[in-house]
C-alpha cells in the first residue's frame, strides 16, 4: 500500500513539474503601445483588446503608454515603443526624412478635422479666415492648408494672424485668445453640442480631395516589421479585434473605456464614441484598410505646397499586410 501511495505521490509531482513547464512556454510577449495624445475615441479599440482580453489571447501583454516630449513617432521609429497611434501627415514627413516609421492600420477611413469657431464669430467659410486671429501648435503645415483652402475663394492668408496656443483648450483659447482653430469634430465638436456651444465647422474634405488623408493611424516600425513580423501580425488580429467591436458595440466599447480611463467625463466619451464608431470603416470594404492613391494624393499636394524636400516613396509608408484576411 505504502508503495501505491508513493508511486502516486512521484506521478503527481512529475505532472506539476510538466504543467510548470507549460505555464513557462505560454508567458506573454510584452508590449508597449504609445498613444498620440490623451486617451480618447480615437484609441478605443486598443483599450478594447486589452479589457476583453483579445491582446492576452494571442500572447501579448500590451502596456499603453503617453508619448511624453519625445512624440509618439519618434518612440516607435527608435523601438522604445513597438506600436503606436500616428498620422500620415507626420509619417509622410518623417519617411522623406529617412525615418523608418510605417503605418499598418487606418484607425479612421476619412479626415474628420476642420477650423471650428464659436458661432458668433461669422467664420462660416475660408474667406472669413481674413482679419481673424488663429490659434495653432506652429507648424509649417497649418499655414500651407489655410493657404490652400482660403485661396479657392480668392482670399490671403497673410491677412490670417497665426498664433502658437499649444495644447490649449479649444473653448477657452476661443473665448479669450484667438478666432478659430483645428479640431477633430468627432472629439471636440462633440463636446462643443454637449456644453450647448454652437460652432461653425469647415471641413478640409470639402475644399480638397488631397486633404481626404488618412488621419491617425497605427503605426510600427520597419525594424519590426522585417524582424517581429509575426508580433506584428498578431498584435494586428487583436486590435482589428478591438475596432470591430467598437463599431458593432458603441455604447459598450464607451464604458471600456471609461473604466480604463476614469478621468474622462463619460457623457463627452458616450457621445464621441456614438458619432464615430460608424466612421472607423466607414466605406471601406474593412476596418483599417488604405490606399496607396491616399498616400499619394497627399503626399503630392505638401509637396506642392513645399512642405517635402523630395517626393513620398508612398507603397514603402504603410502596408495592409498585418489586416486579417488581407496580403501583402
């Protein structure tokens, strides 16, 4: 009996060793994720991975982190961070720059931004912008696309004051400093309906195709892409994962991330989350698709506006090879 007992005893330990040995195997890659700013609508879908567990069923442990003063383009083209949220404006000017930074996902298929304005201020087209005051982050980009859209109605953007506000308040730089500003509606523009503030709104769609660019976006790193391309695929199933849900499940994709956000207000992120689920795929045949006539289209109009020192490479500026179901 007593040699019963131990030959179980022996068998019992050896299966704990060999189930150690499978937990050691299945340990999770770790990951860091860069936003682009503060936490918002446009990150839904990461914050959905990663609450459903969509990040841990592919192994990956993903951590989100803030870009800080270096930027989130410089964090991923260096490999500090492995992915991240960034724009085709940026990456279109960091690729002529030779910086090796790739976009692998289109978070939203159309641009949503535009010069908003507080109502009383009659702004209501681009001829409007004379004698106004701007209120900007002070890049060369912004007084090209005030150029481009004033100069169809034959009006100067010399006659536009331009002023450096950073990363100030929209509503309070409007009451106080400046006429207008650039702002993402689906965020902002919200906002502005739930305080009960009407704003004119002029889209830069509506003046030019080639401002229809792709803006953020998901972005990695060449590095990974030629040497962790399975980490990349994977990271990729999980967020498309997290995206589709936040566009079959608004209100349930808003209370994510809510409770991974507690600051937000959750009312602004209910009502953000609402107007722009449907624009993540929009009229794409998939989420995070692109198009290399995008790239190029936009890519052609900043060099025309001197805004590139050489034209765009755009098939080498993002792929759809990391999107379920898609190739290279």
């Amino acid at each position: 009996m007593k040699k019963f007992i131990g030959a179980i005893f022996i068998i019992l330990l050896l299966t704990a060793c060999g189930g150690n040995d499978g937990e050691e195997s299945q340990e999770l890659e770790e990951i860091q994720f860069v936003l682009d700013w503060t936490p918002n609508t446009n990150h839904t879908g990461i914050y959905v991975a990663q609450d459903q567990g969509y990040f841990e069923e592919e192994g990956l442990d993903v951590e989100i982190i803030m870009p800080g003063e270096a930027g989130a383009d410089q964090l991923i083209a260096s490999g500090q961070a492995d992915f991240g949220i960034s724009y085709q404006e940026g990456i279109t000017e960091a690729r002529v720059q030779d910086v090796p930074i790739v976009s692998i996902a289109a978070i939203i298929q159309h641009n949503t931004s535009g010069f908003a304005s507080p109502e009383d201020k009659n702004i209501t087209s681009p001829k409007d912008f004379e004698g106004k005051k701007y209120g900007g982050w002070g890049a060369p980009l912004e007084e090209a696309v005030l150029s481009s859209i004033m100069q169809q109605e034959d009006a100067n953007v010399e006659e536009v004051e331009i002023v450096n506000i950073g990363d100030a308040d929209f509503f309070a730089a409007v009451e106080r400093d400046v006429d207008f500003a650039w702002i993402y509606y689906g965020w902002t523009g919200i906002e502005a309906e739930l305080r009960g503030t009407p704003i004119n709104m002029i889209y830069l769609t509506d003046y030019s195709e080639k401002l229809d660019y792709y803006t953020p976006v998901i972005a990695t790193s060449e590095d990974m892409i030629e040497n962790e391309s399975e980490t990349v695929q994977i990271f990729m199933n999980a967020a498309t994962k997290g995206y589709q849900f936040a566009i079959d499940h608004p209100e349930d994709a808003a209370d994510i991330l809510i409770e991974a956000v507690p600051d937000l207000d959750p009312e602004l992120v209910k009502a953000s989350q609402d107007w722009l689920s449907p624009r993540y795929q929009d009229d794409a045949e998939q989420w995070g698709i692109q198009e290399l006539e995008v790239w190029e289209n936009y890519a052609e109009w900043m060099l025309e506006h001197d805004l590139l020192e050489d034209p765009l490479d755009a098939e080498k500026a993002f792929t759809n090879e990391f999107l379920p179901g898609e190739e290279s």
